[in-house]
C-alpha cells in the first residue's frame, strides 16, 4: 500500500527556507510508494500595511538563528533596507497555486523561484510584480498568471489549502504529516540537519 507526506509550508516562511535542503534529501530518498503532497499553510494576510519595525527585527534575528542552527543557509539582509516589508504571504502562496493552474511542474519551480528572490536576492514576494516576473521565468504566461493570482477561485483554493493544513494538525512551518499505509495521520518530527532521522520515524510509522 502507498503513503502520502504531506509537507504544510510557507514560501516566505524563513524555516521552510531553512529546511530545503533537507526536504530535498527527503524526497531524493523517500521509498517509492511515499508521495509528497505540499499544502500551503499562509502564514499572514494580504496587507499594504509596513511592517513594524519590531517585527523586522524579530524576524532578522530569526534569519540569523536559522543560519545559525542550520549551517549552509544563506540570507540576504539586504532585505530589509532595500525594501518596504510587509506581512504578507498570502500572495506568494496564491502565486504558486496560480503556477499550478497552468501546469503542475510549475509548482516546485515555482517556490524555489520565490524562496531565492526573497532570501538571496533581496526582492519582496509580497509585491505581485514580483511574483509576474518570478512566474515568468519559471515559464508560466504571464498575463494568465495576473489574471489568476488575485481570482475567487486562487483565493478559495487557498482557504482550502490552509483549512486542510489545520485539518491535518500542523503546528506551524514546517511541518510533515504522514498518512501512512495503515490509513491513518502521523506527525513527523521536522529534524532540519537530518533527513535520515525522518525517513526512519516514515520507514517505522508504515511498519508498525
């Protein structure tokens, strides 16, 4: 019997970003009849509103733990000088469900393309522009995508996504979830250095 890994994310969300690259062993290791399902958690609303700068630096200390506790990880903290930052993610996830809609290989692409614009590049994925020309460059149309990224039904599959995530228990992001082959929900400890710690809790909860 197959199993799905759910992985409930962010793509502004600095743990995810901190995580790739242990989610990438992951998926290169995980046996084939475990299939990753991404769900997206949406971290913050729409806003227009600036960031106050108590959570700027909230957040810039939490980059650097991250880069800390996670060795390789890189930020760009540039960031927070170049740009007007706003808590806002709910666009950036509308923007990989809108990369989506035009063909499910763009979806990966997709979150990559926002995750190195916002933490390498120092670009802000709260600005649609933003994310027309990430779209753009992962090789959607981009007049599909503006039309899609802002529709009814890119902000309902959203709620969808998020609803499903709280359905599912995550308890923040990242988190996984497995629904292992006996049918039933299992949280998976995120372990951020080790892929090997998770595939083993995966390989156990099938076998039990």
């Amino acid at each position: 019997m197959s199993s799905t890994l759910y992985y409930v994310h962010d793509p502004m969300c600095s743990w995810c970003w901190g995580f790739k690259s242990t989610m990438d062993t992951l998926e290169s290791t995980l046996p084939p009849d475990v299939s990753v399902v991404r769900v997206l958690g949406g971290l913050a609303p729409d806003s227009d509103e600036p960031m106050p700068a108590a959570m700027q630096n909230m957040l810039q200390q939490t980059w650097q733990q991250i880069a800390s506790v996670v060795p390789g990880t890189k930020f760009n903290m540039d960031f927070w000088s170049s740009n007007k930052p706003r808590r806002s993610t709910w666009p950036s996830c509308r923007a990989v469900l809108a990369a989506k809609q035009q063909s499910t290989s763009f979806e990966l692409p997709m979150i990559r393309a926002i995750q190195e614009a916002y933490y390498l590049n120092a670009k802000n994925p709260s600005d649609i522009d933003v994310l027309t020309e990430l779209a753009k460059s992962v090789g959607c149309d981009a007049d599909v995508f503006q039309q899609s990224i802002n529709s009814d039904a890119t902000r309902n599959e959203l709620q969808s996504d998020m609803q499903f995530g709280r359905q599912l228990g995550a308890q923040g992001f990242p988190s996984l979830i497995l629904k292992a082959n006996n049918e039933q929900y299992y949280a998976v400890q995120v372990d951020y250095n080790r892929a090997t710690a998770i595939l083993d809790q995966i390989e156990k909860t099938n076998l039990s």
